[in-house]
C-alpha cells in the first residue's frame, strides 16, 4: 500500500483510538484498505485481515516488529525482531481449506475472522475459547457415530483441525522462536500484529500533534497549514524553533 498522508494518519488515529482492541484491528485494517467495505474485513480470515495491519505498519516506516518476550526458563526478558516482509512472505504460503478426515471423523471447517476472535476471547478460560472457536468454526462433523459437533470432537481431530487451521491462515497467530542469550533455552513467541499496528500508528499521530502544537503556538498557523507544508518544509521550521530557543 501507499504511504499514508499526514491528514489520514491523524484521522484513522482519531478513529481507532479508544475501541476495544477487535474493533480497533477493524479500523486499522480499513485504512490499510479503504476500498474493502466494513463487512468484507470483518469476514476476513485473521490473517489476511493482520497480513493489511503488517502493510499498514510498513507504510508508516515499520520494517520490522521489534518484540521482547520473557524467558521460560530463567526470566530474562528477551529482544527480537520479525521482518514485515518475511512475515508476508509467510502469509502467502497459505493453503485451501480442506476437510479433515482422521480416527474415522470427517470435519468441514473455515478459517477463524475477527468475529471468532472477539467471542473466543469473552470465554472464561482458554479451553472455552477453544471449543466456542470450534463451534462457530466447523461447518459440519460426523464420525462414527453420526453427526458430531465441533467441541465434541476427539482431542487427536480437534488438534488435527487446528494445524489445518494454521496451514490455511499462516499469519492468524505469528510465532516466532526465539533463543535466549542468558540461558540458551529456545521457546517460541507470540507476537499480537495489530498491537504493533496499533503502536505505530499512534507514534506517527503523537508526532504530528507535537509538531502541529509546536509550529502553530510559534507561527499561528492551523492544523491543515501545518501538515501542508509537507514533512521536509516542516522539520525545517521545527529547526528553525529550536534554534530560536537555544
């Protein structure tokens, strides 16, 4: 995607600010895809829904997820980095979905959207959240008995729907395996996309604020005059300030 202007930042800031976290995934991945309407993001896949919040994040100068994750088995609190564009590159090993058939049971399934995601995350506990998935996630199932739901599965299908789940949708959980320098135990981290999407959107808005507060106290300009001077023309007069108020 393009580069967004300074007007777009600060207004699909304005917008997002303040929602519960899946809404405010919705709104970035809007301005990441102003052509896509509200339903058709709110139908997408979490990943390809994320693969829109990773371009967002590239578009503002974000080449990469600069994550810390602690350590399992000592604590440590460890830095790494995941590339944007290995992350997308992984999101296009996607597959087709595909009916799992194992031990007997054959189970039709689609990928988890953001819907999924916001009532999995109302449950009480991670097993709940697992079997709501499954119930608004498979289509149909029947074993050898007949007609099951998704929840009553066996846990051997259960995890074997899952993994299909994640071939499908690569970029739905990004995990990353990481080894700590103080122990060299290696584990693997989660790294929450539309967080980072989120934070860099907002570093970009803070930015803009100041530097709209700085030249209009100074020159008495308004908003729209300050962002139109474009990014060269204004850090030239935010030198020229700093200069006056050595």
């Amino acid at each position: 995607m393009r580069g967004l202007s300074d007007e777009t930042t600060l207004e699909l800031w304005e917008r997002a600010r303040g929602l519960p976290e899946s809404a405010r995934a919705l709104v970035l991945a809007a301005g990441a895809d102003p052509e896509a309407a509200p339903e058709e993001l709110a139908r997408l896949p979490l990943g390809r829904r994320d693969a829109r919040l990773l371009e967002l994040h590239r578009s503002l100068g974000g080449a990469s997820l600069d994550a810390t994750a602690s350590c399992p088995a000592c604590g440590e609190t460890v830095e790494f980095e995941a590339g944007v564009d290995a992350l997308l590159a992984r999101g296009a090993e996607a597959v087709a979905p595909a009916p799992v058939e194992r031990e007997g049971f054959r189970v039709e399934w689609r990928p988890p959207d953001s819907s999924d995601l916001e009532a999995a995350a109302a449950a009480c506990s991670a097993e709940g959240a697992e079997r709501l998935l499954l119930e608004r996630c498979v289509l149909s199932a029947s074993g050898p008995g007949g007609p099951v739901t998704g929840a009553a599965l066996p846990a051997a299908v259960r995890t074997a729907v899952a993994d299909a789940m994640a071939e499908a949708d690569p970029l739905a959980e990004v995990l990353v395996e990481v080894t700590c320098p103080a122990c060299e135990t290696e584990f693997v981290a989660d790294v929450p996309v539309a967080a980072f999407a989120w934070a860099r959107l907002r570093a970009s808005a803070d930015r803009l604020v100041r530097e709209v507060d700085t030249l209009a106290r100074v020159y008495g300009w308004s908003e729209p005059e300050v962002l139109a001077l474009g990014e060269r023309r204004r850090a030239a007069y935010l030198r020229l300030v700093r200069e006056e108020a050595r």
